[in-house]
C-alpha cells in the first residue's frame, strides 16, 4: 500500500512536517518494502488553498492514507472527497511515523 508523509525533506530519516497543506515535500512510501518517491509539494508557498491542492498531489499519487502533523478543515474536505485517510501523527521521523502506522494497523487486526 502506499502510504503519503507529509515531510520537511526527501529522506525516511527527515522529519514529519507539522502542516499538511504547506509542507515541503510528501513522501511515497510503499509500506510493504518502504522504497519511497520524494515529491516536491507545490502548494507549499501557496498563499490560500494550499490543502486543497496539496490533496490533489497526493491522490495523484495513489495514496489512500496521508500521515501528518494538523490538517486544516479544507485539507480534510478534500482529502474525504478523493476518499484519503489522514492520520495524525506525533512521530519525529517518516519512518517511525510509517512503522508507528504499520504497528498499530496490525494492532487493530
């Protein structure tokens, strides 16, 4: 599965981003091998609608579950409306945010 971080650089070793809309980058992440695709969030330096066009970048992706820090209301408007998950997380680093997720999906199962 493909798992979206939102992220301050284009490493698994760099840190969540706290804000969904304006984050730097995503990482792709493929949860399964967790290879990942950096990709550059051009909403990033948008003054209005950036969580809208950010959720955009993402379903473009393929992802259906993006971890983050806050997510706005118009982020999580649109990121339901392309049927995206978004999951808050606390994690220093993608992956531990990613690992975190994996575990406690497992957990749930």
């Amino acid at each position: 599965m493909k798992i979206a971080v939102s992220s301050q650089g284009g490493s698994l070793n760099a840190q969540v981003a706290k804000n969904f809309g304006r984050c730097p980058y995503f990482l792709i992440v493929d949860s399964e091998t967790m290879k990942f695709e950096p990709v550059y969030n051009p909403a990033s330096s948008m003054t209005g609608g950036a969580g809208p066009a950010a959720a955009r970048v993402i379903n473009e992706k393929g992802s259906k579950i993006v971890l983050t820090g806050q997510v706005g209301p118009n982020a999580m408007s649109a990121l339901a409306g392309y049927g995206i998950e978004a999951v808050t997380v606390s994690s220093d680093t993608v992956r531990e945010a990613v690992e975190g997720y994996l575990k406690n999906k497992k957990t749930e199962d």
